[in-house]
C-alpha cells in the first residue's frame, strides 16, 4: 500500500462529507488527519457505543490480572440473585454471552418496554437489565443490548475493586496518555458500559492502534496477546441490516461483502478479501482497525437528526481505495 496516494485521495472524499474527523493511521505514523474545525481536534465528544469496545478491553485487562474468572464463568457468580430466577437458563448466562450480546434477553435496543431508553430512566440500571425475561436460548442470537453492556460494567467494578474510569485511568487511559475524557454513570456509580464516554479523535486512534498492536503500547503489553485475538474473532453472525459477525463488542466484516453485487469485484476475485473489526457509535463514530494493513481509521460526527450523517463512509468510500492497494 502507498500511504501518500491513499492520502490523496482521502482529500478529495473526505472533506465534502463533512464528518467532524476523519483520522488515518498507517503503521503507527497518522498519514491522514481531517477535523472539520478546530473544536474538534481539541474538544472532546460523545463517542456513544464505541463506549463498548472499551469496556471489552477493560474486561479483557480485568481477565489477564485474574481479577475476572474466564469468560465461560456464569453470571450467577456475580449475582446470586439469579439462581431464583423462574427461568433456570438465566443464572447460567456466561460473561462471553454477554459479551458477545447472545444472553438472550428479550430487548429493544432503542423502543418499547424493554429498552435503552427506558433502562436510563430506571433508578436501577443493572437490576432492570437483569429482569429482562429470555426470548433466545443463551448463545444462539444476537440482539444488541446496552443492558448487558451495563451489567458488565457493574461486574467489573464489583471485581477490580474501584470504579470503571478509576480502572480505565490506571490500566488503559494512563499509559496511552489519555488524559482528558469524560464518562456518565448510573444511580450507583457504575460508569455506562454501553455509551456515555467522551473522548478526543486522537485518542481513539491510539485505543485503535493499541489493538492493532496487539495489545503492545511502547514495549509493555497492556492487554494479552490471546485475548487481543479472542475478543476481535467473529463469535456469531449478526442479522440484517447489520452485515457481518459480533465479538466481544466489536463488529467484524469482510470487504467485498456479496462480490456478485458488483461486476467490477467479481472480475477482480482472485484479489484476496480485507478482514477488519471495528468500534461503532450511534451518529457516525467508527474505530476501524485493518490488520493486513496495519492500518486504523477513525471517523466522528455530531450531526443532528435532521442531518443525517453519512452511512458506511468505510466500507462505502474508503475500503475499496484500500483494497486496490492490497
């Protein structure tokens, strides 16, 4: 791949899209740097369900310093309220399960009863996600859910023996020297594990780079190799509109997604595919990272309902320039 002519072009597509940034970091040197003003390169912003990735490399730390059992571990461990649960699957709920959004609870994301919205204005987050009756058998089906995402903040708290940020500071914040952020919490001080944190672009590209890195930042491993891996892997396939699988908070696809949709790509089809995995925040933050090309790739935006950000600026405009490169 030649980073200056990518560069190039990222400044003819990027700029008339009017994201709030666009950062492009290829082996560890930032060869694209777009912001739309100066407030965005300085201020920090909400990079709502990028929250998420966090969080999973926080439990993959809270793993590695063994003050978190394995990921088969049963919730019923950490809340042994559970076992009374009618439902017998429930306290058998794993931290993979929820980590991969495949406890089966029945949830709305963003409607109805049992929702994200309504979770917030509960005086009890965690409780509430917890209540939640099953509609899938634990492991089979993904339905994305900032509840679970909660509860696991709650168990990593109950575990490390200090609050989330107070963990993210000393173990991930602090030696990547990410100094400024900002990060809501519930009723009971558990920090939001499924959005809520604000963070400067930047930041987000060393969070990126970090796991490009695999978990390696300046010569000390902040998080294990083996769980880099483990919680980047394709778990399950999510269902449409979503494209490709769920990790451990983080999505992963492959481009060319459906090469018979394009001519162009089907004549190409010896060329080999570009796997990836990536951070994604309602409104348009994305932290994409690029293994085969030792690349990361950050986008954020604040436009308003009215303006609807642009949809798959990455795999849309920016992966087919990376994969005539391959």
């Amino acid at each position: 791949m030649n980073p200056s002519s990518l560069s190039s072009k990222l400044q003819q597509i990027v700029p008339q899209l009017d994201l709030r940034s666009c950062l492009v970091s290829v082996r560890g040197e930032i060869m694209f740097e777009h912001y739309r003003n100066h407030e965005a390169a300085t201020d920090i912003a909400k990079i709502n369900s990028c929250t998420k990735s966090v969080l999973s490399a926080l439990i993959c730390i809270a793993m590695d310093k063994g003050l978190l059992p394995e990921a088969s571990t049963p919730i019923s461990t950490f809340f042994p309220q559970l076992t009374s649960d009618p439902d017998p699957r429930k306290p058998a709920i794993t931290l993979e399960q929820l980590l991969t959004m495949t406890a089966g609870f029945n949830w709305d994301e963003f409607g109805g009863q049992n929702s994200f919205p309504r979770m917030t204005r509960t005086d009890h987050w965690v409780d509430f996600a917890l209540e939640q009756r099953l509609s899938h058998v634990p492991g089979t089906y993904m339905e994305y859910n900032s509840g679970v995402s909660q509860i696991l903040s709650a168990i990593l708290m109950q575990n490390a023996g200090m609050n989330v940020a107070e963990f993210a500071e000393h173990y991930l914040f602090d030696p990547l020297g990410i100094k400024d952020y900002e990060w809501e919490s519930d009723p009971q001080g558990v920090h939001t594990g499924g959005f809520g944190l604000k963070m400067l672009p930047v930041d987000l590209l060393k969070f990126g780079q970090l796991f490009l890195q695999q978990g390696m930042w300046e010569g000390k491993s902040l998080i294990s190799s083996d769980l880099v891996s483990r919680s980047t892997q394709p778990f399950i396939t999510v269902t449409p509109p979503n494209r490709g699988s769920y990790a451990w908070h983080w999505w992963v696809d492959v481009y060319p997604n459906g090469r018979s949709d394009s001519q162009n790509i089907a004549a190409e089809d010896d060329q080999p595919n570009l796997h990836y995995y990536y951070a994604r925040g309602f409104g348009g933050q994305y932290v994409y990272i690029v293994p085969e090309l030792e690349l990361v790739t950050v986008l954020t935006n604040d436009k308003r309902k009215k303006e609807k950000p642009p949809l798959d600026v990455f795999p849309r405009l920016i992966a087919p320039e990376l994969w005539k490169m391959l």
